[in-house]
C-alpha cells in the first residue's frame, strides 16, 4: 500500500472511530437528559436505602468516568494505529 493510500486509509477509520465514541457519549447524555426530564422519580431515587446517593449521581458519575476512559482508549488507538503507519512509511 502507498504511503497516500495508507494515511487516506487511516484518516478514514480515525473518523468512523471518532464518530462512535461521539454517538456513544451523546446516547448516554441523552438518556441522562429524558430520564431526568420524563422520569424525575427515577434519576432522584436512592441508590442504596438511607444512602446519600441518587441514580441520577450515579449515572452522571458514569458519563464522565466514560469520557475520562475514552480518551485513554482513543488516545490508545490512535498511537497504535500511527506507530503502525510510520513503520509502513518506513
């Protein structure tokens, strides 16, 4: 493969891989938003009896703690498939 059909070819599954990691974030935001627009009483109800933790804490911790390992997944991904690239180029 050529070096211009290599990185062609990499630009492209960068970009399929970056528009699944965005639909992935913007379902879980969007669930986040209707369950606490249309279901109030689920997002406020405890996680644990007498706990200090609602569902909707619990959900929103989760979609940050998704975004924070999405990027070291992506980050991980993308240095691969570069280091992977440079040694065609090579």
């Amino acid at each position: 493969m050529t070096t211009s059909k290599a990185k062609s070819a990499y630009l492209k599954w960068r970009s399929r891989f970056v528009l699944k990691l965005a639909l992935f974030h913007f379902t879980l935001v969007i669930i986040f938003d209707l369950l606490g627009a249309f279901a109030p009483e689920i997002m406020t109800s405890e996680v644990m009896t007498g706990g200090d933790f609602s569902v909707g804490i619990v959900f929103g911790l989760g979609i940050v703690f998704s975004v924070m390992l999405s990027a070291v997944f992506y980050t991980y991904q993308i240095n691969k498939k570069e280091v992977e690239l440079s040694k065609e180029s090579n």
